[in-house]
C-alpha cells in the first residue's frame, strides 16, 4: 500500500497549500522527511528575507543545484542515484496539491516567497 506525507505550506504573504506527497517505497522515516523538508523551506524564506527581491527562476535554479550537489556527493553508482533523485522529483512534482479558499487570486499583488 503506497504511503503519503501530508504537508502544509504556507507563503510569506499567508497563502496556503496542502500537498499529499507519495512516499518512496524505502522511506525509512516519515516523520524526518517532513522536518527536512521544512527546514529546507524555513532556510529559504530566512535566506530571501536578507537578500531582498529574488527571481522565482533564480530561487528554483538554487534548488536545482543543491540537489545535484547532495546528490552527487552521495556514495554510490552515480546513474543509479541520478535515476532514483529523477523519480523523486517527478514523483513529487506530480503530487496533489489543494490551495486554500482564503488564498490570494494569482493574479494578486503578492509575494510568493
């Protein structure tokens, strides 16, 4: 049976998405992946706060790097890991995603870091 991770995200101007990520099949722990995953997102917001304006392009290119760089500093067959850090992505990517009723319209003036 496929497991899922609830998760909420919420934007610096209040807008909030509920995701139902799916789960690898060798997840080992749930619970740290959630907390990884807001840590990752809490350095982000931290990050751009200090810096200023940033292009949305700019922050998801970051990502894309830091990514490749902790993947590739993984042991390991490096196709195999590229492999399975695609399947990630794609997976997650592909995971629904519920924007809140009290969510500004996109075409809004808002901050969406």
């Amino acid at each position: 049976m496929a497991k899922y991770l609830p998760y909420r995200a919420t934007t610096s101007s209040g807008n909030q998405f509920d995701f139902k990520f799916p789960l690898h099949a060798e997840t080992a722990a749930p619970v740290t992946v959630a907390n990884l995953l807001s840590a990752v997102l809490e350095a982000l917001d931290r990050e751009i706060r200090l810096i200023g304006q940033v292009g949305n392009g700019d922050v998801l290119q970051a990502l894309a790097m830091a990514l490749t760089v902790r993947t590739r500093m993984l042991p390991g067959d490096a196709v195999q890991l590229e492999t399975l850090v695609r399947e990630l992505v794609q997976s997650a990517m592909a995971a629904p995603v519920t924007p809140a009723a009290s969510n500004l319209p996109p075409a809004g003036d808002r901050n969406v870091h």
